[in-house]
C-alpha cells in the first residue's frame, strides 16, 4: 500500500463522489478492501490512501484540533476502509474508544 500527499483530490474523484468543493475530501482509500478481496485475487494496481493536504490544513485552521491528530484520524479511517470497514463500522469503534478512554480519566 502506498500513502500518497496531494494537495486537492483530482477532478475525477471531486467529480466522481459529487463534492460540493475540494474542501470536502481530507483523505481517500483506493483499491480493493480486504473484505472483498478473494483466495485468488491479483492486484492490478497498488492500493493507496490519499491525504488532502489544502483540506486537512484549511480543516485544522477551522477547528483548532490539534494537527497530528487530525492526520492520525484521517490516515486510520482510510486504512479501515482496506480492511472493509465502513464509515459507520468506524465511527462506532471511535465512539466505544472515546467512552473508554472517559471512563479511564480521573475524576476531578
């Protein structure tokens, strides 16, 4: 797999997932999941995640959230989606991690 930096998704991806704007896309995964790959699959091209850089940065700038944990966010939802996993599959998982990690925080 390979994890490639560019600075607006192509105009095949805005145009092929109808956005609104370039803005809209921080991070892409493209290629087969794991999920839907069989015992005699032949890659015919390299998977690869996509980072947006202009959104990611344009996204920080907006939200004040810390940098790296944008992009750590960003580059884990795209290597769920190599492993099959849907948006809802990882937004549950991001949910039941941040009950967690509340749970394990000390009272103030």
């Amino acid at each position: 797999m390979r994890i490639q930096v560019d600075d607006f998704p192509s105009d095949e991806v805005e145009k092929e997932m109808e956005l609104d704007t370039p803005f809209d896309l921080l991070g892409l995964y493209q290629g087969v999941s794991m999920m839907e790959r069989g015992a005699g699959h032949v890659a015919n091209d390299i998977d690869r995640i996509f980072l947006y850089r202009r959104p990611i940065l344009d996204y920080w700038c907006e939200s004040g959230e810390d940098l790296p944990h944008i992009v750590r966010h960003v580059l884990i939802h795209e290597i769920g989606h190599h492993f099959g996993l849907s948006d809802d599959d990882m937004e549950a998982i991001e949910a039941k991690a941040e009950e967690e990690s509340q749970r394990a925080q000390p009272s103030a």
